[in-house]
C-alpha cells in the first residue's frame, strides 16, 4: 500500500501559537527561514529516493522561485497552499476565490506545470465554509485535502469520511477531498497523520497507526509535516507554555524520525496516490 508524503511550505512564524505571540505588524521583521528547512527536507527525501506533494504559499514562491523550481525539479508534486496563509474562516468567498486563483496562477508560471491540489492552512475550511469547495472546483482543482476527522480544538470534522471521497461535482468535473491519515479505535478517531501529533507521540504510534489501516482497511494514509519541524534553531519568542509545547516539542527529533519512518512505510505524491484509488 502506497500513502502519500505531504510537505506544508510555510514560514516557522505562521503558526497559530506565532501569530497569538508575535503582533502581525512585527512579523514581517523576523528572519525567513523556509528555503533552508526546504533545502533540508529535499536532501531528506533524496537520501530515501521519495516524492512527496508541496502545499506552497503562494507569498512564500513569489520571495523564493527558485525553492519552488527545485521542488518540481526533483520530481516532487506542487500543491497549492493559499497566497497569504489566511484561514479560510477569515475571509469572505470572494477573498478566498482571488486568494486562491492568485496563488496557482503563482505556482503554474513557476513551474511550467498544472496545480491541481489544495490545502487550506490550519485546516480551516469548516462546516460553514462549505462554499470553499466550489470555488476549488471552478478553478480546476481536482482535490482537497483539508479535512481533518478528528476531534480538536482549532480545527478538525470527526464525523466526516476518513479516506478519499468525492466532495463536489458540477458536469464531468469532480473535487475529490482527501483527509489527513486517522486510525479508528473504539469508534473513535486517532490521529496518525502527522503534524504536532508526529513529534509529540513515540514513533511506534505512527508507525503502526499506518500499517493497521493499510493493511485491515486497505486504505492510503495522507500524512502532512512542515519544513520547520526540522528547524530546532528557529526563534523562541516568549509565549504561554502550552504553545510552546505545540511548536516546539521534539523539534530536535523530527528528522530522524521522518528518516525512520521512510524506511518502513512507502509513500508517494498524491495525485500518483489518487489515481489509484477508487472513491
């Protein structure tokens, strides 16, 4: 069974425990650091011969072009992420709408390819947003993957499917919505698809999260990290002890174990992962 490898290319100061400790007018001022985490995590996935999907911001591939050259030049896929790294639940459908054509627009001249994947950031197109997937879908995209069906306090749908469905329709085009990787115990919903939750748990948690549903549900697990992970250097501004704990817990830990992980789960991008898949 083949998962897919899934990168969020965004700035350490994006997060939202960043932006509750830092004022967005002193944002700006901090030190970019992205293209050297995604430097490291192309080396990463060079070492392990993998290709992965990129959600890029779009501000991020205007400042950095030739970061997203060499993503598509490695043979990675390149995903959209949004342009300004604003929630969805912040904006109106007509912000999203030209957020969104903005930043694949970006990504396509960039890379001399079609981008067809999207990612809201932090997950955020909820119940109320449902109007998001239209517009997904009027701008030819063929998947979404910012469904996350667990129970969480920022984000998170647990009654929603847990394995790739089509989520829109109109004629012959269809979105198909592909939720980040969860384990089901008890009839609740655990979280195998990495993130926070990657670094925080013992590996074996993850490890053997995916191989449970590949092998009892004979389904692809999406799992999803950020560049910064792998940046334990990064600024440590002064914030409440239980974001500090989000952001920074096992930083120093997450490239090796992303190497452990390589070596016993195959993965791939997601469109060579969806075309195999019957939802």
């Amino acid at each position: 069974m083949i998962n897919v490898l899934s990168v969020d290319v965004e700035e350490y100061y994006h997060g939202r425990e960043f932006e509750a400790a830092v004022p967005e007018a002193q944002r700006p001022s901090l030190p970019s650091r992205v293209e050297a985490s995604v430097d490291r995590v192309l080396e990463l996935l060079t070492q392990r011969d993998v290709r992965a999907t990129f959600f890029v911001v779009g501000r991020l591939a205007a400042d950095h072009p030739g970061m997203v050259q060499r993503i598509v030049a490695q043979g990675h896929e390149l995903a959209c992420h949004g342009h300004e790294h604003e929630l969805v639940f912040r904006q109106s459908p007509q912000e999203f709408r030209d957020d969104v054509t903005r930043a694949k627009a970006l990504l396509e001249d960039l890379s001399g390819e079609p981008v067809v994947g999207y990612r809201a950031p932090n997950f955020s197109i909820g119940a109320e947003q449902d109007w998001a997937y239209d517009i997904l879908l009027e701008n030819g995209f063929l998947y979404d993957s910012s469904s996350y069906p667990i129970l969480h306090d920022r984000y998170g749908t647990p009654g929603d499917p847990r394995f790739p469905y089509e989520v829109r329709r109109s004629g012959e085009s269809r979105l198909l919505e592909f939720p980040v990787g969860t384990a089901r115990f008890a009839g609740i919903n655990f979280p195998i698809g990495g993130g926070g939750y990657f670094r925080l748990l013992p590996f074996e948690w993850t490890r053997r999260g995916i191989m449970r549903v590949n092998g009892r549900e004979r389904q692809p697990v999406m799992f999803y990290f950020h560049p910064w992970e792998l940046d334990p250097d990064q600024p440590r501004p002064p914030m409440p002890w239980h974001h500090r704990m989000r952001h920074f817990v096992n930083l120093e830990r997450m490239e090796s174990k992303l190497h452990q992980l390589l070596q016993c789960i195959r993965f791939a991008p997601a469109r060579h992962v969806l075309d195999t898949v019957t939802p």
